[in-house]
C-alpha cells in the first residue's frame, strides 16, 4: 500500500492517537537514582558540575529516599564519601563505614525501598584507583578478596543488591561465593559488566571524589571502540553469577545496550551516566534545548534501545514530569 492510500501521518494527529501506538514506555520504576552520602549533620552540599544533585548525610538521605519512594522509583544505587582514604581503601569493607551506617538507617526508616550499593573500591583509595596498587597498576586477584569483603559487609548492613563497577576479571564469582558462603544466597549481584574507560564520568569523578591521583583506568575499563568485547564481558558475567547486567555509559553506547539484550536476553541495566547528565544541563541553562523533552527523549532512548533498568541523575525530576 503506497501513498495517498497510505499515510503514516494518520497516526500522529493527537496526542491520544500518538499514545495508542506507541512502542516503548518510559515509567518511574524503571529509574534507579543514585545518590552520594557522606560524614556529617544536615549535609546538603551541591555538586557544582551536576546541578541538582548533592553529597548529603545521612539523615538527608534518609529524606531523599523516602522521596524516592514516593516518587514510585525503582530504588537507589548508593556511591558512599569515606572520612579517610588509604592504600587500600579499608572504608570500603569497615563495619562502621559510611555505606554500612546510610544502610542501617535506611533499612531502619524506608525499609521498602530497593537499595543497590556500588562495590568498588576508588571512593576509598588515596590513589583514586579502583583496587590494591602493585608495581604502577592495579592488581587484579589482590583487588578481588578487597571487593567480595566489600560486597558481604553491604549484605551483612542490609543492601538489596550489591552492584560492582570496579572491572577487575573474575570480581562477580569472588563476590558471589563471598555471599554464598556467609548465607546471602539471596542477595542479587548487578554487575557493571560492559563498563569503557569513558570521558563522561568526569562530573562524577566530582561528586564522588574518587578521579585516579595518577594514570587512568584503561588498563581495567574496557577501550570504547569495542563491541565483541562487550558480549564477552557479559558472558563471562554471567557465568559467574551475575543477575543483573549494565552498560555504561548509556547514551554513546546504545549500540551495546540493543546488542547485548539481543544476545544475552537477561535483565539489563543501562547507566545514563554523569557526563550525560551535566550536558544537558548545561545546554538547556544556556537556553540551548528544552530540559524536560531533552531528559525524556534521551532516558527514553535507553529504553528503546533494550535496556530493562535505567540508572540516571535525572530519576527523580523524570518521575515528576512522567506523572503529570
Ligand atoms: C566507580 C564508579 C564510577 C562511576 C560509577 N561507579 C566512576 C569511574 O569508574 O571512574 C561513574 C558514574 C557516573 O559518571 O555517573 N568505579
């Protein structure tokens, strides 16, 4: 059927007319909001390159998660601020530790909300590295006992999900034996499987306060033009164990976030990461495109693409406008 018989136009006439055909949906409890806690009372400090997203303390992140909640998200990923950083990023795995204790209050007052923490050991290394430094790089199977430590000290404090974003080879089946052996059989492990050396974690690197004090991270992240790689990535993943599977970024790699769930078919998380948050915000400060329809059209890319899970900066203000 060609045109004038045919006229694809015919089902773009209303919004009502758009809205029965459309494809994919974008719906708040698809969002996970990260959220950055650390030390002290009434914290509520703006990270200059993400406006709108804070360091906060506890009790301010309790009030954020309740909010969340409300919201009808699908959960936080948690990224924690030590008050000290060593060699080998003992914060991470200290039963008092900044994580461990926003878990204790967490669980405590929203106890219903899905909490993922992110395993990983550069928010706690004076290095800024992702795990335990030997001979100018990291050392992959010293790094492994540090994260499984790391992973069952979440479990032990009441994580849902324990989510490591490290890239060291084998950290999934280190993690998920930890667990295992301890009782946390229950305990789901999303992995950031396909994660590249990328240039847009930049504002993060801010807010987390963990960018690497020499070198960089291509000798664990993966190099960007690869996609092969990314499969095997995933693979390897989840043979080992993992439940849950991420690319990160979101945006430049939506050709990886459609690959994958082709060929892996399981649950799929995309990270719409800092950098891809900063610059719309940036753009649409400077008058530059409209901060609602930019935000809405880029998450709802992710999920085109084939992502089931979309972690983003933008949850919450999406859930807002999603709902009206
Ligand atoms: C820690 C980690 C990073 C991000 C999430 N977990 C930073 C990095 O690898 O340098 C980036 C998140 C973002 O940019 O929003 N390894």
């Amino acid at each position: 059927m060609y045109f004038p018989s045919y006229r694809m136009r015919r089902l773009r006439q209303s919004p009502q007319m758009r809205r029965l055909v459309r494809e994919t949906d974008l719906l708040p409890d698809r969002l996970v909001y990260p959220l950055f806690v650390t030390h002290g009372n009434d914290v509520y400090k703006e990270v200059g390159s993400m406006p709108g997203c804070y360091q906060m303390s506890i009790n301010n992140l309790v009030k954020e998660a309740r909010s969340v909640q409300d919201l009808g998200l699908a959960g936080i990923l948690l990224f924690g601020i030590p008050a000290e950083k060593d060699e080998a990023g003992s914060g991470a795995y200290d039963e008092e530790g900044i994580i461990q204790m926003a878990l204790a209050a967490l669980k405590e007052k929203v106890p219903e909300l899905i909490v993922i923490t992110d395993v990983c050991l550069c928010e706690y290394t004076s290095h800024g590295h992702c795990g335990i430094i030997r001979d100018g790089d990291v050392d992959n199977d010293l790094t492994l006992e540090m994260l499984a430590k790391m992973a069952l000290s979440h479990a032990e404090a009441g994580a849902d999900i324990v989510a490591p974003s490290d890239m060291m080879d084998g950290r999934v089946a280190a993690i998920r034996s930890a667990l295992d052996n301890e009782g946390f059989t229950n305990t789901p492990i999303m992995s950031y499987a396909a994660k590249y050396a990328s240039a847009f974690y930049g504002p993060f690197r801010e807010a987390a306060e963990s960018a690497p004090e020499f070198g960089d991270r291509r000798t664990y992240q993966m190099d960007p033009p690869n996609s092969d790689e990314a499969v095997r990535e995933c693979l390897l993943d989840i043979d080992e164990g993992a439940d849950i599977i991420m690319v990160k970024p979101a945006l430049p790699y939506l050709d990886i976030v459609y690959r994958i769930k082709q060929e892996t078919k399981f649950p799929l998380a995309a990270y719409n990461v800092s950098g891809e948050f900063s610059m719309i915000k940036a753009a649409a400060s400077n008058g530059w495109l409209d901060d609602k329809q930019a935000v809405l059209e880029a998450l709802g890319s992710i999920r085109r693409a084939g992502a089931d899970i979309i972690i983003t900066y933008h949850a919450k203000e999406a859930a807002e406008w999603l709902g009206k």
